[in-house]
C-alpha cells in the first residue's frame, strides 16, 4: 500500500515540488521509483540533491550505485566509469563492489573507437581489464573480462597491422620492413603473420628494385627468404601462387646481377 500511495503522489504532484522538498527520506522512496520505473533523468536530479546527506550510509551506497547504473542504462558510458569507480572508492566493502568495478571497466571497453582511430581509450580499458581480473579471479565475469581484453588487443593489433601496411602503400619500405618486423616480434602469435610474411616478401622486393646496386643483392635474398619461409609455414597458403612469382623474378634478378 505505501509503494501504491507513493506511486500516485509522485504521479498527480510536480517534480519540482519534490526537488525543493526538505524530507529527505520521502525524495528518497521518489527518487528509487523514478530508478525502478526506467525514468533515469528524473531520478539522477533526486540522486545528485542526496549524495550528501546520505553519504557513508546503506541509501548512500543505494544512491552512488544507480547513480552510475543511470548513466549506463543511457549510455553515457564515460561519466558511467566515472561513478563506478566514485562508488569503488566509497564503498570498498559493499558486496556490489565486485559488479561496480567489471561494469567501470566494460564501460571504457565501450569507449573504445575503432582500429583507425587513436587508441588511448583502449588502452585504458585494457589496464581496467586486467586490474579486474587480478584483484577478483574468482569472479564470474572473469571469462567475459578476459574476452574483452583479447577483443581490445586485437584491435590495437589491427592497428600497428594498418600502420605496416601505410608504409608500404606511401612506398617507404625501409619503415614498412622495421615496422613488420617489430610486430612479429610484438605479436608472436598474431593471426596476420601469414599476410606479413607474404607483404614483407613483396615489400622487400620492391624495396630492391628501388634501390642502388649495391644494395640489390642483399634485398633479393631477403625477399626470396621470405618466400621460401611462408611457403615452409603456409604450403596451402592462398597466397601461394603469387610468392612462386615473386620468388621466380627476384632469383632472375639476383641472375643478373652476378
């Protein structure tokens, strides 16, 4: 009966009423229905008036709780971390602490922008990831953090992938051979190492074929390197047909030059 006699007064009085009202507890019990009938706005401006005078109590950790699950719910998911980590820091012990802490951290996971854009979002939300999953490894989001964290890193993957390839587009093989060289070494497990070895064979190629004489030689035989190991790697490759072409012209080459 309280909850029906709220509801009606909530819904026949104006809110502005409410907001100036000095009872607390009554903007308290307004302020959860408004959260609990999906009226997020409404029950953000009750929340924001009682941070204060009920801070350091149960309705206080109630408070700072849906505050942030109100700018989830919208998807307003940077000010959403923000107060995740507000009710980490106030309710350490609270048992939603757990929750509040893998909710921040999927947050920045949503902030993250895709592979072309910068990635400092992602590499927040990379090391909020991992802090979840070190201080709580038995928890039951520990699967799904863990899954977000290697989707991230597959996109910053993607990235430094992106960034070989400008290289080699823009025809600066020097930087595009460092720059695929360094992500093997980063990557020793990438699922692009098949494209690099066949990109690095091409990109080396050419390189030679842009360079002083001197330099051929050397070029050549690291193209054809390259080849002969994507082929050991990949015998299947799709690429197949094309690095026995590319192989077949550096050795001509390497023919003329002796």
């Amino acid at each position: 009966m309280a909850v029906l006699g709220l509801v009606a007064f909530t819904s026949c009085n104006d809110f502005n009423r409410m907001v100036k009202s000095t009872d607390n507890e009554m903007k308290y019990e307004v302020a959860m229905d408004y959260y609990d009938r999906g009226d997020y706005n409404h029950a953000l401006q009750l929340f924001d008036l009682l941070q204060a005078s009920f801070r350091n109590t149960p309705k206080g950790e109630a408070i700072t709780y849906r505050t942030a699950q109100c700018y989830y719910l919208q998807q307003d998911f940077d000010i959403a971390s923000y107060y995740y980590n507000r009710f980490i820091q106030t309710y350490p012990f609270s048992k939603d602490a757990e929750k509040a802490a893998y909710m921040s951290a999927y947050c920045s996971y949503m902030l993250s922008p895709e592979a072309g854009l910068d990635q400092t979002s992602t590499h927040n939300a990379i090391k909020q990831l991992k802090s979840f999953t070190e201080r709580y490894p038995e928890s039951d989001s520990l699967e799904r953090a863990n899954h977000l964290m290697a989707d991230l890193n597959n996109k910053l993957e993607q990235k430094d992938y992106n960034i070989c390839r400008l290289f080699y587009r823009m025809e600066n093989y020097s930087a595009a051979i460092t720059s695929f060289e360094n992500m093997l070494k980063k990557y020793p497990n990438t699922e692009h190492r098949e494209e690099i070895l066949f990109d690095m064979a091409k990109t080396y190629y050419d390189y030679a074929e842009n360079s002083v004489t001197e330099k051929q030689r050397e070029r050549y035989e690291s193209c054809i390197e390259h080849c002969n190991t994507l082929a050991y790697l990949y015998p299947e490759s799709k690429y197949m047909q094309d690095i026995d072409g590319i192989a077949t012209k550096a050795r001509k080459k390497l023919e003329k030059l002796q």
